[in-house]
C-alpha cells in the first residue's frame, strides 16, 4: 500500500489547483483521475470566461473565491504562458427598463470587490463592439477569456515540480477510513492518505458516498453552444453578455471570442439526468438565432454552426437559483475535504480554490 498525506480525486482545474497548492506547502499529494487524460470534463467545455465577480451574493464563497481568483489567474497566466485575454465585458441592455438591473449588477459587484464597473452609453459600447446591439451596458474591464486547455496543462505542469503525482485512467473504487486515513483501493493499487480531497465534478456526489463522506446531490445541467462561421469573427472583440436569467439558472447565451479567434454563442442551459450525455437531442441552430440578434446586428442562421457542449455539476435542483461552493471538511468523515459543486465561476476560481482547500489540509 501506498502511503501519502493528501489523495485528491478528480484531475480537473480544481482538482490540480489543490493538488498544487497543498503539494507547495510541502505535503505529499497524489491525484486520481478516472479518464486518461486530466481536464476531460467541465475544466475545458466551457466559456473559458475569465469572471470578474459580479454575479454572486455578496459574502458567499462565489464572490469571494471569484475576485480573489481571478486577479491569481490572470497572474498564473502571465508568469507562465497560458494564453489569455483582459478583454472586458459589455452586459447589454436593450431598452430603459433594463437600465436597473445594469445598477443592480453594478452595485453587487462593487461590494464584492469588482474593480472598475461603469455604466456606459450607446457610444461607449460602439467604439468597442461596433456591431453590438443595446443602449445602454454594464462595462466589466476586469473580464476576460482564457485557454482552458492550456491552463489545464500548465496547473498540470507546475503542480509536477511541486511534487503532485496524477495517476490518470486511475478511479477511485472502494475506499475505507481507517484510525489515521482513508484507504482507497483502485484498479491497481491501494493508496492511504491521511486526507482525501472530493474535486470529482459532475461524480462529486457519488465520490463522497463511496468516502463515507455526508449525502448530497449533484444535478447536471448542460449547456449547448454554435460556432460563427470564420467570414464573421471579426464581428466581435471581445465578451457581449445579456442580462443574466431572472431565473438565476445561467448568465444567457453570450457571444464570446475566444484567445484563438474563434467567434462562440452560448450556452444554453438545461437540467438532465445524465453526467455523460453531451449529444442526445441538441437544440437545433435555428434556437441560438434570436439571441444571437438580440445581441449582435448582422447575423443570420446561415452564419451558424453547431459547437460543442459542456455539463456543469450544479449543486442546486431546477426549483433554486442559487447554490454555493461546497468547500469545507465533512462533517460526516473529518479526514475528507469536499470541493464540489464547482459550477460558474469555477474556472475563474479554481488558484483561489486550490489555496482554501491547501489552508483547510493545513
């Protein structure tokens, strides 16, 4: 049996973060990972938005992890060559009645800490994104877009000098807490740490079962989105957003040009039994038209093309609008630290993450 301080489970952006960060103070980490590969799931299908934070209830982890952890991204990226963007966001109103909830938004991102929020006119917004639609939008400078693939592969290549060890095609099986640890049997080996860390994504809830860790419920919720054709990318520089759903379920279907150029619309957001169902019943171009105008003058159908799809692992049923990270240790099982329900704006969060979960090892 292997002996080790801290197991992690689960190898995307949150997982390697932790693994990082407690590796960094000198414990020794492993992580698990179910597929071959690390980053396969939520950490790289999606936005790749870099999240200011002014969505999120003042005081909850959300705000917090989201402003902390986005000044350390745009950090990492720079010290260590993930390509990136500040581009700044527009979230657009289209007639006066939206007006206030552009202050409501600016207001709760101010208290969260957001820099540099303004209200800006139909001048503002043309100068940036001339072929914008809206009068009137919230300007976030401090948004911006990452390249979620190469952040993977850089929080994958520090976190190695650090000391983290992943074992990729490698679940967790079976696991039993013992007097001074957790023992984890997986396909090859059996591995004791005397901590394990739940960063499982969309399985998170299934995870902490096997852990003998408290009950909860993850609800997948996939997104959808549609590819511009190349002849209109230079339509868009950088991030246009609606308001977000009065429902509190998404941000919108928002336009969002990518650091290799390419011109994305989405996602759409709907609840789903299955954590692995990326395909079945896609919407069909034609439902991404509307919003798509509603944002942005000069698109047709014609200029869409089916993309990808992500699932974010959301915490809360379709019913609730909000829940928040779940990052504290079990109150079931002490040795276990859960990191999960790690939705928007997980990515922008996932430096701040890693360090809450390394102090809560410490």
């Amino acid at each position: 049996m292997t002996d080790i301080d801290v197991a992690v489970i689960g190898a995307g952006v949150t997982g390697l973060a932790a693994a990082r960060a407690i590796a960094r103070r000198g414990f020794s980490v492993c992580v698990l990972e179910r597929h071959p590969r690390p980053g396969q799931e939520t950490s790289t299908h999606n936005s790749g938005v870099i999240h200011a934070g002014i969505y999120y209830p003042p005081g909850s982890l959300k705000a917090r992890l989201c402003v902390e952890g986005c000044r350390l991204l745009y950090e990492f990226c720079a010290r260590y060559a993930v390509p990136h963007v500040k581009s700044g966001k527009l979230v657009v109103a289209h007639d006066d009645s939206e007006i206030h909830t552009l202050e409501t938004l600016q207001a709760n991102g101010t208290a969260n800490g957001v820099e540099g929020l303004e209200i800006v006119d139909r001048a503002f917004m043309t100068a940036r994104e001339p072929a914008v639609s809206g009068i009137a939008a919230l300007w976030s400078p401090e948004s911006g877009i990452v390249n979620a693939e190469e952040l993977v592969k850089a929080l994958l290549r520090t976190g190695a000098e650090a000391g983290v060890i992943v074992l990729p095609a490698t679940g967790a099986i079976e696991a039993e807490t013992v007097a001074d640890g957790i023992a984890i049997r997986t396909g090859r080996e059996s591995i004791h740490a005397r901590t394990v860390v739940n960063a499982a994504g969309l399985y998170a809830d299934d995870v902490s079962a096997t852990l003998g860790g408290e009950t909860f419920t993850i609800y997948p919720c996939r997104g959808e989105y549609v590819e511009v054709v190349p002849a209109k990318r230079s339509l868009v520089n950088g991030l246009i957003y609606p308001l977000p759903h009065a429902t509190g379920h998404g941000l919108g279907v928002h336009v969002v040009k990518t650091t290799g150029g390419q011109l994305w619309l989405g996602p759409t957001i709907r609840y789903q039994s299955r954590k692995d169902d990326y395909e079945n019943d896609r919407l069909p171009i034609e439902a991404f038209v509307e919003p798509a105008q509603r944002l942005l003058n000069g698109l047709t159908a014609a200029d869409l093309r089916l993309g990808g799809s992500g699932i974010r692992a959301k915490l809360h049923p379709p019913e609730r609008s909000f829940a928040d990270f779940l990052i504290r240790r079990d109150t079931r099982n002490p040795r276990v630290i859960q990191a999960a329900g790690i939705d928007s704006p997980g990515l922008t969060s996932c430096l701040a993450i890693g360090n809450e979960v390394a102090a809560l090892v410490e």
